[in-house]
C-alpha cells in the first residue's frame, strides 16, 4: 500500500504545503501587527498625533523571535496597512523600512545572544531584551524621524523632539508587549491550582484599583506593590501580565488627561508616562528573573539533595557520619550490614559502645574509634570485624575530616567496604594456584598433601586442618596435617576407627561432603579429640580417585559461628586437586623415569658419535695429510703423477667432509669423559672468544648426566655472549652440594635476553627441565644477563 511519501507527488505536496504554512504565518503576524497598531493608536494622546506607547514592535520583535525572522514580510504588509498615506510615499516607504529593520535587528540579535526559548527566567535574558529592543527601536526612530523631515512633514527644529517621542514609544512598546507574549508562548504549558486563581484574580483587582485610585497623584509609584507581588508569586509570567495591564491603564488615564501622569505639557506627560512604563518593567522582570532564579536554584538543589540521598542509600559501601564529638549521628544501609549493628543502636553512641571486636591482619587489636576515624584523614585501613551476631568480616575503610565554612573541624565521614569475599577469593585463587603448581609437578603425593592442608588451615583461618586416607579395615589414617600454636591437632601416621557421626564417617557411608555443628555426644577419637579443644563445626569433602572413594579432605577446626559461607563448595575445588596428585602419582614418577633415559641416551648417542669421529673421519684425515706431503715432493720431478695424486686427494677430502657432516651434531668431549666436568669448564674458557673468569667448580666428579647438562649449559650461554652480548667478560660458577647443582653464568653486555625468543636458551631450558631441574633469566635491558639453573645432584 503506497504512503503519502512513496507516492510521485509527494515532494510536491509537501513543498506546497511548507509554502502555505509560511504564507499563512506571514498573513496573521500582519493581521497581528496591525491589530497592536490600531490599540495603539487608541491609546494615543492628541487624537493619534502622539503615543506613548507602541505595542506592534513588541509584537513584531516576539513573533520573529519565536518563529523566524523569515517571517519579516508580515511586518511590511502590517506597517502599511496602518500608514498614513497622506503624507508623501517616501515618507510612508521610509517610515516602513524602519519599523521593519529595528524588529529584525532586534530579533536576530536576541535570537544570537539567548536563543529562540526566552522566557526571561534568567536576569540576563531580561537585560538582553532591554539591549536588543534599545538598539532596534533606534534605527526605527532614526528612520522615521528623517523621512518625516526629508518629506517636509515635520519642521527642522522638532527633529530632535520627534525622534527621542518616537523611539521612547516603541521602546516602551518592546519593554511592555514583548515580555508577555515570550513568557506566556515560550514558557510552555501552565496549570494554576485552586488557590492560585483566586490569588490571581485579587492581585488583577487590587492592580486596578490601586491604578485607578484618584489619590494617587501624590503617589505615582503606588502600583508596585501589586507589581512586585505578581513577580514574587508569579514569575515571569505574573510580572510581565500586570507590567502590561498597569501600563495600559495608565496610557489610557493619561491620553485622558487622568492620572499621575498628566502635566501641564503634552512632551513632560509623554516623558513621565515612558519613564514609569520603563521602571515598571524593568523592575518586575528583573524581580521575577531573579525569583525564577532562585526557585530552579532551589529545585535543582533539591533534586541533587534527593539524588545524592538515593544514591548513598543505595550505595554498597558504608557510610558513617561522626560530630566533632564523636558520636555517630548518621549511616546508610549498606554500613549497618557491614557492621551488623542497627541505625537505631548506632546514632548518638560512640564506636567502641557499640561496634565489635576489631583486629589488624597481624591478629592485634585496632581501637573501634581508628576505624570511624578517631585518627582523622586515613585511607586504605584494613582489620577484620567481629560482628556482635558471631560472624566476621574484613573491612577496607576510609575516613576524611568534615570542616565548616571557617575551615574548623566539624565531624569525621567514613566509608567502609565489605572485602571478604573478594579478598577470600582472592587468597583461594592464590592456594589454588600454588597447588595446582606442585600438583603439575614430580612432587610426590605427601607433599601434595601437606601443601593442601596448610593452604586451607590459612585460608578459612583455622586452627587445623587435615586429609584422611580411608582403610580396608574400617579404619582411618591422617596423611596430611597443618596445626597452629592453638591447637595441637592429630600428627601424620595417626589411626583411628571409623565409629560415631563424625564428618569422616559421614563421608565414608555417603560419598558427598558433610558437615557435623556439634559433637556432644558423638563417639570416636577424632570426635572426643575435637570436642576436648572445644570445637563444635568441622566439614569435610570427599575425594574420588580412578571412581571410588580415597579418602577425606578435613577441616574441623571451627568453632560455633565461625564457619564460612560455601565451605563445602571450597574444600570440594581442593578436593579434586589431591585425587589428581594422588591419580598422578605413579604417571609423574615413570615420566621423570623415562627423562633421565632421554638425556643418558643422548649422552651415550654423543660418545658413540665420538668413537665414530676418531675412527672414521680422523683416520681419513691423516691419510689426507700423508698423501699431500707425497704430491708436494713430487711436484716437481713429476707434476702428471702430481695431478694425478691430488685428484685422489680432493676424492679423500670430499669423503671425509661428508662423514664430517653426519657426525657433527652433539659431540661429547671427551676431556669430560675423562677428567671431568672442571677439566671441560677451564678448556672451555681457554678458547672462548670472549674473556671467562671461573669463579668456583667442583673438585669431585658429579653424575655423568649432571655434568653433560652443566658442561652444556656453560658452552651455550658462553656462545650466546661471544655471538649478541658485546660483553667485556663472562663470569662462571659452579657449586654441588648433596642435593643440587647450581650453575651460573653472567655477563657485563647489552642484556634483554628472551628466552622464549632464543633458540639456545630454550635449549638450556629443555636440558634442564629434564633432569627435573629449573632455569631462570634475568636479562633487563643494558645491564647483562644472569642465568641460574639449579639441577638435582641425585640423578
């Protein structure tokens, strides 16, 4: 179905219609200008020779500013229909000109300065009207006035008096008319309640009366009261609707020859009336723009008081508000969670009287008061609480002084933050990791389990904890074990019989993890040992090994409400990590086997290559070198037989490069064969192309193994700094002790070694790593590079 905009006239129809809608604008401010014209023309004194006030300008100056100023024709079209065109065309022709210029300056100025929305609820909006309407009214007055001279219409000496009545009245007119069409069109909507338009409807009358009041000759001024009033209660709108209906009257009374306005000439009339007109408006709408003001002030602060109350209501830290006395008189939600205490319990009452106990991550105990800021500014305090209802926390807290507009102290605001559970999962991350760490190694499964034990104990913040092995006979032996100063716990080895409902029979009989909060009246030895060190929690989870239960992961060192939330789910991500040690237990212990076998094999593979070397290629070489010194005596008695014997030679040669090549790759030295690993080092340094400085070696000879890996170790890194380093000398060390070989090599050169980038230095790494050992690197740049591997001696 084809719309208004898909159909081929549309663009069309729309165009028309913009053109109707700017003809139909233009035709009713014309209707709308010449209206305003004709009222003031009868509020004119003279007959219509002289008014006071001209309100088409204020009209004019409105509508352009509301709706464009591409609406000027209608003012043209207004003008003329209210001309006098008994005075000569030019006159009428420069009087238009001018009418029309000082609206359209008047309005694009305005427009500029404050934007099309003016509805004069600022101060400077009002003074910008005041401006722009002065400035427009001006070539208004300047154009009418000279047109009506240059036509002989007005004689040379009234100029001057002609121009300041002429621009007066359509300043009047933009100072009075336009204020009220902007505030009540540019100010939106408005709904009045009931007492509003009662209020409304007294404050109209007694403006009339008091303009109306015969006595007020004395008085002149008597009306702004009621003028005041309409801006203190009304605004803008209030202010400019009786700015306009007291200034009518009074145009009015005086054209009348009525008022407090009339005096003995009609130019001193004109001049009081348009003096009064100008500080009545000026007066109410700066009164009103500064009440506007102050209520949007007022309002927004508020809604910004109402915000930040919602705001720290809603805040998941705590906040604390403490008089320079020290008595809590304020906090939001959030801190009454934290702290476990109640608004009502807290105000009025100091820390100490009502916060639980506070200790630092030492276990020592922190003042109450430092917690809420009895220090002043502090930042980044850490403790742990003790909340009156037997839970903990760890809280991060932040306090800052208050001070008065005198800068004295006034009371301290404190922030706090619950950490626990970050600060928990922050630390089960960190064991997790460690574990998983050991776990991945060739460590066997008792240190596995004595890793686990204490990671848990310092995690859950427990006096013990340990893991049980389940027996064949219904028994169970304790395999891993951590104990702190306060607790003596169950030592490794220990056995006891599955009897009673403790958490590791619980275990046993249903495979899930359990949790006992009591052990009155329970039997067995685990049981009567927990319940002697007073202890009533423990929770235990199970640990599954190839699809059968193994044993137990134990933590049973709570007391009555200390227990964690979720301390079955974190024993249960421990859990898994010991089935896995215990799972690979055997798989580590035939890997590191099957290590050693790669490294001796290529060891005894390097020998071999030795043997070949000597026995192969080197005999070919001293052939070489026999044959030659044969061709040298013969070259000269006879050179054909010469040749003939150094094509032999190149034969030989070019065989022994060949056997050379496949023999070059891994050649074992054999001063390490025979004399050792210090014997290969200090033979090594002899022809390295760089200076080496042997710092220590070993006297005895190490495993064969341990010495192919150190000597290796040493050439490489020698190699790497000879070829990238531009190092002065290179240092090395060598020490063995019963259970590891260090070796160390270090140089003075550019550094920024990667080994994640070099071929060689993965190299080292890999050697190492099979023997079970470790590398480190530290290589930054411009200060040399250090490399440390340590290898176990018992290989």
């Amino acid at each position: 179905m084809a719309t208004a905009s898909t159909l081929p006239g549309a663009p069309l129809t729309r165009h028309l219609d913009a053109r109707w809608r700017y003809v139909g604008g233009v035709l009713l401010l014309a209707g709308g200008y010449w209206a305003a014209a004709k009222i003031g023309l009868h509020l004119a004194y003279l007959d219509g020779a002289v008014t006071a006030l001209w309100p088409p300008v204020g009209v004019g100056i409105a509508v352009l500013v509301l709706y464009g100023p591409r609406l000027w024709p209608g003012i043209v079209i207004g003008d003329l229909l209210v001309a006098d065109f008994t005075s000569p065309l030019g006159t009428v022709l420069g009087q238009t000109a001018g009418n029309t210029l000082e609206v359209v300056i008047a309005a694009l100025i305005l427009r500029r300065l404050v934007g099309r929305h003016v509805a004069l609820t600022r101060v400077v909006e009002v003074f910008a009207l005041v401006g722009c309407a002065a400035a427009g009214t001006l070539v208004s007055a300047s154009f009418g006035s000279t047109s009506l001279r240059l036509g002989d219409v007005i004689p040379p000496h009234e100029y001057f008096e002609v121009w300041r009545t002429w621009w007066l009245s359509d300043f009047s007119g933009a100072l009075v008319v336009t204020p009220f069409l902007l505030t009540w069109i540019a100010g939106g909507p408005v709904r009045f309640t009931r007492r509003q338009v009662v209020e409304g409807v007294v404050l109209l009358t007694v403006l009339v009366l008091l303009a109306e009041v015969p006595s007020q000759r004395d008085v002149p001024y008597v009306v702004f009261p009621a003028l005041i009033w309409a801006a203190l209660r009304f605004g803008p709108r209030g202010a400019a609707s009786a700015v306009l209906l007291a200034s009518s009257l009074t145009v009015l009374n005086t054209a009348h020859n009525a008022g407090p306005f009339v005096r003995e000439s009609i130019t001193d009339s004109l001049l009081s009336t348009q003096l009064f007109m100008a500080t009545a408006a000026l007066t109410s709408l700066v009164l009103a723009a500064v009440t506007a003001e102050r209520s949007l002030a007022g309002t927004a602060l508020l809604t910004n008081e109402e915000r930040l109350r919602s705001v720290v209501r809603s805040m998941n830290e705590g906040l604390i508000v403490r008089d320079a006395g020290g008595l809590i008189t304020d906090c939001n939600s959030a801190a009454e969670h934290i702290l476990g205490v109640s608004r009502d319990a807290l105000s009025g009452r100091h820390p100490e009287d009502v916060i639980g106990r506070v200790t630092d991550e030492d276990g020592q105990t922190v003042d109450a008061g430092r917690l809420l800021g009895d220090g002043g500014v502090e930042s980044g305090l850490l403790v742990r609480l003790a909340r009156p209802d037997d839970t903990w926390a760890w809280i991060a807290a932040s306090s800052s002084a208050m001070r008065d507009a005198a800068g004295r102290p006034e009371g301290v605001v404190t922030t706090l933050s619950d950490i626990t559970q970050r600060r928990m999962l922050a630390a089960e991350q960190a064991a997790l990791r460690r574990i998983a760490t050991l776990v991945a190694g060739d460590a066997p499964p008792r240190a596995v389990f004595a890793l686990v034990t204490e990671e848990v104990g310092r995690l859950l913040g427990l006096p013990s904890a340990s893991i049980v092995r389940y027996e064949a006979d219904a028994r169970a032996t304790i395999v891993g074990s951590w104990v702190t100063g306060v607790d003596n716990g169950l030592p490794v080895g220990t056995r006891f019989a599955l009897e009673g409902d403790t958490v590791v029979a619980l275990v046993r009989r249903t495979g899930e993890p359990a949790r006992l909060d009591s052990y009155q009246g329970v039997k067995g030895q685990l049981a009567e040992h927990l319940r002697g060190q007073g202890y009533g929690s423990s929770v235990a989870a199970p640990v599954q090994v190839g699809g059968r239960l193994w044993g137990v992961l134990v933590t049973s060192a709570y007391r009555p409400g200390d227990l964690p939330q979720g301390a079955e789910e974190r024993l249960l991500d421990f859990a898994e990590l010991v089935a896995q040690a215990i799972a690979n237990a055997d798989a580590h212990e035939k890997l590191a086997a099957s290590r050693i076998r790669l490294v001796e094999a290529g060891d005894s593979e390097r020998r071999r290559l030795e043997r070949n070397l000597h026995d192969g290629a080197q005999q070919r070489l001293v052939a070489l070198a026999v044959r030659l010194r044969l061709i040298q005596s013969r070259l000269e008695q006879d050179p054909a037989a010469a040749h003939r014997e150094l094509d032999h030679a190149s034969a030989e040669l070019s065989g022994a490069l060949e056997e050379l090549r496949e023999l070059a790759r891994g050649i074992h030295p054999a001063v390490l064969t025979d004399r050792g690993l210090a014997a290969a080092v200090v033979a090594l340094a002899d022809r390295a192309p760089v200076p080496v400085d042997i710092g220590a070696l070993p006297e005895e000879r190490l495993a064969p193994a341990v010495e192919a890996a150190a000597y290796y170790i040493i050439s490489e890194a020698v190699t790497n700094v000879a070829k990238y380093a531009r190092a002065s000398h290179v240092s090395v060390l060598v020490r063995a002790d019963g259970e590891c070989t260090l070796v160390e090599v270090a140089d003075d050169g550019v550094g920024g070694a990667d080994p994640a980038k070099g071929s060689g230095l993965r190299g080292i790494a890999d050697r190492v790593e099979a023997l079970q050992g470790r590398v480190s690197v530290t290589s930054p740049p411009g200060a040399g590079t250090r490399i440390e591997a340590e290898i176990p001696s018992r290989r």
